[in-house]
C-alpha cells in the first residue's frame, strides 16, 4: 500500500479485529478469504496473526490459499513474515511444507520458503533462532541465482546471525563460494559490524 493509506488501513483492520474478537476460527479464516479476494492480501494476513486461536488453529492449506497469487516481493515477504513463518513458528505448517514450498519452480515461493524462516528468527514475532530449519531451507537454496532468492538467503542469514553468529559462520565456511557474493558480503558484515551494510551508517 502506498505510505499515505497504509496507516488508515491498519486502523480498519485493528477495528475489525476488535470486531471479531471472540468469534470461532473459521469466521476469522473466512473474512481473511474475503479480503484477499477484495485485494487486500495484507489485511487478511494481519487478521489471522492478530488472532491468536486462529493463528494457533490453522491449518497449511488455509496458509497456502492465502499465498496463492504471489507475484511480487511485497506481497512474498507480507505473506512470509506476517502469517507463513508464524505459522511454521507455531506448529501449524511442517518443515515438509516449507520444504515443498523451496522445491517449487515459481521463484515467489522459493523466496517466500526463505521468508519464512525469518519468523522462526523474529524476536518481534515470537522467534527465538533455529539454525537447524532456517539452515536447511537456506541450503536447498544457495545455488539458486535468481536476484530475488540470493537477497532472501542473505536476508534468512542475517535474521538468524544474532541468535546463533557460530552456526552461521560454519555455514558460510563450510559452504564457501557456493554461498553467493552479496549474501557473503552482506552476512559477514552483519556478523562483524552488526549491520548489513555497515558504510551506510
């Protein structure tokens, strides 16, 4: 959404959620359909995580209705940081799924596998670091030179580094150039510096 509508939006969709407070999942899950269809993906995202009985109670294929369509980087990264990676956080969608998801030959949802695991590493979210998942996913996808995965990679990297700087520093060791340029830059500097790209500070 452009700046200038984006906060009155949200506004609507705090109101709609203290609407709903109260009422079962499926009717959650059911206006969250509807605004997708109305265009408004993001509102429909925000509702869902804002419930928690429907974060907790939803289902994969909910998840993945709700993804359908993705044909940017906004709408990849919302769907991923917003409702899939706290999902995934939750136990509502398995590691299979993600897996799934990296495994595809549309490059949104190999991007959107590795937004995901920035849920796992959120701490805003509920995230606490978990190499082993967000490393999996990250190795299915190193030799993937599509622009947009290579920045999700170093961006799935740089999310887990503050929790877990060893394990990411083995990672990039042991995988060396496979491990593409920016995505090393760009690590070794959050590792180091604690910023992505530290001259611009």
């Amino acid at each position: 959404l452009p700046v200038k509508s984006a906060a009155p939006m949200r506004a609507v969709r705090v109101a709609l959620s203290r609407k709903l407070k109260g009422v079962p999942p499926a009717l959650i899950f059911d206006a969250a359909h509807r605004l997708k269809a109305a265009g408004l993906d993001w509102m429909g995202w925000e509702l869902i995580y804002a419930n928690k009985p429907a974060l907790k109670s939803i289902d994969v294929a909910t998840v993945e209705a709700m993804g359908q369509g993705m044909a940017s980087w906004q709408q990849t990264d919302g769907w991923g940081m917003i409702l899939a990676g706290p999902a995934w956080l939750n136990g509502r969608v398995a590691d299979d799924d993600v897996r799934r998801w990296a495994r595809s030959k549309d490059m949104w949802w190999r991007r959107a596998a590795l937004v995901a695991t920035t849920g796992l590493n959120n701490k805003s979210r509920g995230g606490r670091g978990d190499a082993k998942r967000t490393l999996g996913i990250v190795e299915m996808l190193l030799d993937d030179r599509e622009d947009m995965i290579v920045k999700a990679v170093s961006w799935a990297l740089r999310m887990l580094a503050p929790w877990e700087p060893e394990a990411v520093r083995a990672f990039m060791d042991k995988h060396g150039d496979r491990v593409p340029a920016r995505a090393r830059r760009e690590v070794r500097n959050k590792l180091t510096t604690g910023y992505k790209n530290p001259k611009t500070r």
